[in-house]
C-alpha cells in the first residue's frame, strides 16, 4: 500500500520540515559567516563581537582586485579549469566506452588495472609526473596543469562505463550494420545518452582543478600565470594575515564553482540518482 502526502500527520511534517530547515540553516551558516566577513574589518574579524559588520566596507574586495592581478589569476583559473575538464571527460568518456562495447583480448585484464590506479594515492605519482613536466619543457607553464588531465581519469573511466553498459548492445550492433564507425557512434548515440553522467563528471572535475593548489605551486614560478588559489595566499603574511581580504578573495573563487553547480544541478541529481539505481 502506497503512503501519499495527505496521509501523512500534520506534526510529522512539521516535525520533518523544522530539521530540513535545521539543517540548512547549517549548511548555509559558514557561507553567509563568509560573506559578512568580507565587509568587515581586520579588528572585528579578529575581536569575534559581531556577527553583522558595524561599519560595511567595500574596501577589502578594492584590496584584492588592485594589489594583486586578480583578474589574471582568474582568468587562467577559467583557462586551466575548462580545458583540463573537457580534455579529461572526453578522455574518459572514449575508454570507457571502449571498455564497455569494444571487444578484444585482454579488455578485462586492462579494465582491471584501471581500478587497481584508482587505489594509488595521488601523491605517489607526483614525483614521477613532475619529471615527465620537466623533461617535456613545460614548467612555469598553464599546460602543465592541462594536459596531464587528457589522459582521463580511472574514477571517470569506471563511473562513465557503467552507465554506458546500460545502454542495450543492439543498439550499437544496428548502428554498426548502418556503416557507423565506432567513434561515429561513440559520438552521435553514446554522448548524448549519458550526458547526466557526463554533467556529473563535468562539475566534479571542474571542482577539483579549480581549487587545485599544489600543482600549481609545484609547476609555475611566473606571478602573472599563477591560478586564483595561489592568488589567494599572497595576503597570508608570515607574521600579519589580512583576513578580511582572503576572505574577499575565497567568496569571489566561489563564484565560477557555485555558477556550475547551479547551472548543471538538474543533470548533476539525475547523474546521481541513476548511479544509485545501478
């Protein structure tokens, strides 16, 4: 027998309605902390007294858009960030693709190995990956922060086949008796088929390479090719932090992150809920 709305008491879903409200009130707590900080200043940041600023000022967000090339850094932020998550997605996409439809010797043992890298930590590989940037002559370059994600990612790999693995293989057989290549198919029918999977991976990687900090710290020397987050720590001094200026600095790098959470929510929840499914 199905529960509908209306056989539901009215205490329980007010009871279920004030910890929903609970609980975003907690969520939404740091982020609003966060943006009433910037309009304060360093003494009642650090005196703690107020929640609300006594006095506003915009004098923080001039402070960071004027004593440091903020907008360089925001842009090569967008740069590295989009490119690197296209690359990598698409990379992505066609492996698993392969691993799903493709037949040929070995495909399980090599599928097999794609979930053994995603065991290894990150770390492990950075030595490595910092010689291969070396030997290539990309240092203090912005495509060494891009082309070591085209080679896509074992996570994206495995999320993205199982989601192709749905899709029924007479529809690829049919496709192929029409004279389709592989990569036509790949294309034209597989793509738009997972594209709630591949707007997950999209906001999920895009996420990750904007808020990235060691690479960057690790590949670029130039002030002028930093990214928004290294950006950021040039107000930290060793003795005197301006906090009311990082934080200006960490609300204006939220912005592009919370825009493409927004913008693909809907894919991002159906990406979700079918992987649940699975």
């Amino acid at each position: 027998m199905k529960t509908t709305n209306e056989n539901i008491p009215l205490s329980l879903k007010v009871i279920c309605y004030a910890i929903l409200l609970g609980l975003s009130l907690v969520i939404v707590f740091p982020f609003l902390w966060l943006l009433l900080s910037t309009f304060k200043s360093s003494y009642e940041i650090i005196s703690g007294t107020n929640f609300f600023p006594k006095k506003w000022t915009f004098d923080n967000y001039v402070t960071i858009l004027t004593e440091i090339p903020m907008l360089s850094f925001f842009k090569n932020s967008v740069f590295v960030s989009v490119l690197a998550t296209l690359g990598g997605v698409f990379a992505s996409a066609m492996s698993a693709f392969v691993f799903a439809k493709l037949q040929f010797k070995g495909r399980e043992t090599l599928f097999a190995m794609v979930l053994v890298v995603m065991m290894i930590p990150s770390v492990v590989t950075m030595i490595p990956l910092f010689i291969i940037i070396k030997t290539v002559g990309l240092m203090d370059s912005l495509w060494a922060l891009i082309l070591p994600s085209w080679t896509g990612s074992a996570f994206g790999v495995f999320f993205l086949r199982q989601h192709m693995m749905a899709v029924p293989d007479a529809l690829y057989e049919s496709a192929k008796l029409e004279g389709c290549s592989p990569f036509r198919i790949f294309i034209s029918i597989f793509l738009p088929l997972v594209k709630a999977a591949l707007a997950t991976l999209v906001v999920l990687n895009f996420i990750a390479h904007w808020n990235d900090l060691i690479s960057p710290l690790i590949y670029l020397n130039s002030p002028e090719k930093m990214t928004i987050t290294v950006g950021i720590s040039y107000f930290r001094g060793q003795y005197v932090t301006n906090y009311p200026v990082v934080l200006a600095g960490i609300f204006l790098s939220l912005i592009p992150t919370a825009s493409v959470f927004l913008f693909a929510q809907k894919y991002l929840t159906k990406g979700m809920l079918i992987s649940g499914l699975k």
